[in-house]
C-alpha cells in the first residue's frame, strides 16, 4: 500500500500542513520538527508526488500538450521537439488526445482545474479553440501549434502554407506541366485554403478536388477522373498520404509516374521515402515546429513577453522521383 502524507504526519506527531511545508522547503518549521519529519520520510519510503510539490511551491514544472491523436502521420515528430526541448528545460510533460471526444476534453479540463500543469502546447483538436481561448483569458498560458488560418489571441507556431503551394507549382510549371489536379484536405482548414492559394498563384487550376488527408481519398480522386475521361498532367496532393492514394491509383490505372503523371505531396512524413517511386513533397520542419512552440511556452512562463504575431518557419522542396 502507498505511503500518503497523512501517514508521515500520525508518524511525525505533526500536522499534514507540516509535513507539507518541510516537503517544499517553507521556513515556517523548526529545525527539530523539520528534521523529525524527514527521518520518517525516509523511514517510511514516502515519495511525494511531483504535482503536489509544484503546487505548494507555485508552480508544477510540468507541461501540458494537448493533440487531437497520435496517429495523426506527422505528430510524433512534433511530439518528439517538444519532448526534447521541456526535457532538457528540466520539465515533464503531461500528454492529452482527444480520442474519446468530449470525454477527453471533460478530463483534460480536470487536469487544467487541478493545476497540474504550468502552460500548454496545443495541436488543435476540432471545435476547441473558444474553450481553449477562455482558458488563455482565464490565465494559463498557451502556444498553438499550426493555427489552421483561425489566428488566435495567443501565440503561435506555423509554416508557410502558402508558399510551399506556390513552390509545389513553380517545380511543376517549370517540368513542363500544364494541366495539374490539386487534391486538397479539408476545407474548412486555413492551411488548406493557403495550400491551394499559392498553388494557383503560380499554375492556375480548376481541376481541384475536395480532399480529407487520407489515402482512400486521393485514390478515389484519381479513380474517378480517369473513369470519366479527364486528363491531367501532374497531381499536387495537400499531404503525403492522400498523395500515396494518388499514387496507387496511376500504377493501378497503368499510368508512368513520372513520365505520364508527376505527383507532388505535402509534409515530407518519413513514408514519402519510400512510396513507389519515392515522393517529391513540401518538407513541413515538423519537429521543429514543436521545439519552437515549446521553447515559446518556456520563455512565457520564465516572464518574457511573447511576439505578437505568430512565429514562421520556411517550408522547403524535396526533390525525388516521383516529380524530378
């Protein structure tokens, strides 16, 4: 059975609050008393746990990182910056998902009532912002990974969307292809919106066909346009999945990648490697999009002031057979 703290103190012959303040170092004890109650600490094995020290002392040293799921392709990479950079900052991380819907809101905001952690790193889950703006106002600090175009009040970490879409159709363009289909993700994201804006400012198009970031969509896309006849030249798929999607649906249909059809994904996932062939994307600084929100909440939480727009990181072209 575990040692608690109301153990120690019927040990001790003190209070709870006593044992309590020699825990956290308070000056409040004599030093005979203080030195009793560690002896029967010791004595006993009590651990006290890290939330209750931080909590008497102000301040947790903890975490909090909320992602809408794990499997999302590119959230361990994220998950690993932030780990990194709270890790070597002496801090621990407390991890939420967002699997169970509005029971896993319901117990990550009795996470945040209880006070055991400092500030919060977020990958959006769907429908959370307002919650999570009345939190920011309430006082806990927050940084937002990929604000997906909403802008919120508080700090955030994001790519250049945009441009990564006009550098996906200037490679195109300048390959010679003329006639690209864009296969998006959901609409309602703002990288979405920006992916396909700086495509088209680049290689205008109005073969675009709405997405949801999964390889059966970008499949079914390439399905559909080749069974009804329309041709295309080359495909700007919105991530690396759906682009696989494109990917398995030409080689089905007996299309050549790249001599019939180039194909160009977003985010640069490990996986696009070794796609067959290997995928020509938009690489996404995935981890270092979370050390820089992680490094953001840290600096926050040691008094500095945060920027007032969002910080920028550049997306980047790689080059590999699939558009050379």
């Amino acid at each position: 059975m575990r040692v608690t703290i109301a153990d120690v103190a019927r040990e001790a012959g003190v209070s709870k609050t006593t044992v309590s303040r020699v825990i956290n170092l308070k000056g409040e004890v004599d030093g005979s008393t203080a030195a009793r109650v560690r002896e029967v600490i010791a004595d006993l094995g009590y651990v006290p746990s890290s939330g209750a020290v931080g909590l008497a002392r102000g301040s947790s040293r903890t975490v909090g990182m909320l992602v809408p799921s794990l499997t999302w392709p590119w959230m361990g990479e994220v998950l690993q910056g932030v780990v990194d950079t709270v890790e070597a900052a002496d801090y621990g991380l407390l991890l939420f998902t967002c699997n169970r819907g509005a029971e896993s809101v319901e117990r990550f905001t009795t996470q945040v009532s209880a006070r055991a952690f400092d500030g919060l790193v977020v990958v959006e889950p769907e429908n959370t912002l307002d919650q999570l703006t009345a939190l920011h106002r309430s006082g806990l600090p927050i940084v937002l990974i990929d604000d997906r175009g909403h802008h919120p009040e508080f700090p955030s970490v994001v790519t250049t969307n945009h441009e990564g879409g006009a550098c996906a159709a200037r490679h195109l363009r300048d390959a010679g292809r003329t006639r690209p289909l864009v296969v998006t993700g959901p609409k309602h994201f703002g990288c979405v919106r920006d992916r396909l804006a700086g495509f088209r400012s680049v290689l205008p198009t109005d073969l675009v066909v709405d997405g949801d970031f999964t390889e059966r969509r970008g499949r079914l896309a390439v399905e559909e346009l080749l069974a009804s006849g329309v041709e295309f030249d080359s495909v700007f798929a919105h991530n690396d999945i759906s682009a696989a999607g494109v990917l398995r649906a030409l080689r089905a249909a007996g299309r050549r990648v790249p001599d019939d059809i180039a194909v160009v994904g977003f985010d640069d996932i490990p996986m696009a490697e070794h796609t067959e062939p290997p995928l020509t994307t938009v690489h996404q600084p995935t981890r270092q999009m979370g050390e820089a929100a992680a490094r953001l909440l840290l600096s926050h939480l040691g008094g500095t002031a945060v920027p007032d727009g969002p910080v920028v990181l550049p997306t980047e072209l790689v080059v590999r057979r699939s558009a050379p």
